[in-house]
C-alpha cells in the first residue's frame, strides 16, 4: 500500500512540476495557478448578534499573465521542498518495512534504527528548509501577483509537524537502539 503511495506520490509530483514548468515558460491563461495567502479580506456583513471578525485569511489562486520564469522558479521553490522531503520520508518508511518483513526479528534491528534516524533527520531538515523557502519565495512571489502583501508569511503548520514527526522518529530510532543492546547483553549472559 505504501508503495502504491509512493509511486502516486512521484506521479502527483510530476504533474506538479509540468504545470510549473508551464507557468515559467508557456503561460497558462486558463488552468494551473499560484496559491497565495492574503490577509485582512473584507468580512463586513459575516456576522450576526454582534459577533465581530478580527481577521481573516484566505488562500487565492493567481495566474500570472503569459509566461512568468521567475514565477514559476519561486513557485517551484514553495512546493517542492516539501514534496521531495514527504517523498524521501515515505520511500525510507517503504525500505524499513520491505525489510521488517523478511524474518522475525527484522523489524528490531541496527537496520531498522538506522531508517528510523534517517527518517528523523529527513523530517526535521525537509521541513524546515521547506518552510524557510516555501516562506521566502511567497513574499517575494506575493508583491508580483498581489496589489496588498505582507513582507513576513509565517510557515505552514506542516512545518511543526514536520520537526515534531521528526523528533518521534529519532526517539523511536533511540529506543530500538537501545532495546538491541539489552537483548545482546540478555542473549550473551543466557
């Protein structure tokens, strides 16, 4: 099942990568767009029994006019660094258990550790160089396509969940390491 996921996942991005290099290079005057955040939307009229909107924010999607190379260039770098680190994270995920299912202490070995470490360091770099570029590039993208933008777009939440899934994994990693060594050390005095 993941590795159905894995491959869809590598399709998905694929597809993603052609509608930016469409953006950058062909113009698309009616399909693929930009996502960008906008602050402060009019919500006048939104509520009832005097309730009051402090803010609101909302997600549009922007085509910019004919081929747009810097566009396209920094809405690859919003995308794909998060993309490539879900990927990565998922094709480590398919290695460990491809491998946990070829015998029975499989799953709790060096191996499984050195996996679970790797996919620590994969989340928790991933989603910080994803959430700095993906940050960066939006405001730098956002006053090209927007008439109102801000200088500072704060990273998604995926990005904490990122760092946290990150830490568990190392954790984990540390906890079958040292459950390995108990069991050597049981094993050896049995």
């Amino acid at each position: 099942m993941l590795s159905i996921a894995l491959a869809l996942g590598v399709l998905g991005a694929l597809a993603a990568l052609a509608g930016t290099v469409a953006i950058a290079f062909f113009g698309v005057p009616h399909g693929i767009g930009i996502p960008l955040h906008v602050f402060d939307v009019p919500a006048g009229g939104m509520t009832v029994g005097g309730a009051t909107v402090e803010s609101v924010t909302a997600e549009v999607t922007v085509r910019p006019r004919g081929a747009s190379p810097v566009g396209g260039l920094l809405y690859l770098l919003m995308w794909a660094p998060g993309t490539v680190t879900a990927l990565l994270a998922l094709f480590t995920v398919v290695r460990a258990l491809r491998r946990a299912r070829s015998g029975d202490r499989a799953l709790f070995s060096a191996v499984t550790a050195r996996h679970l470490r790797t996919l620590g360091w994969i989340l928790i770099a991933g989603a910080l160089v994803s959430g700095v570029l993906g940050s960066a590039a939006q405001a730098i993208l956002s006053p090209m396509l927007l008439a109102e933008t801000y200088p500072f777009y704060a990273p998604p939440g995926e990005v904490i969940g990122g760092v946290v899934a990150g830490m568990a994994a190392l954790g984990v990693s540390e906890i079958v390491r040292r459950g390995l060594a108990l069991l050597e050390e049981v094993e050896a005095t049995i």
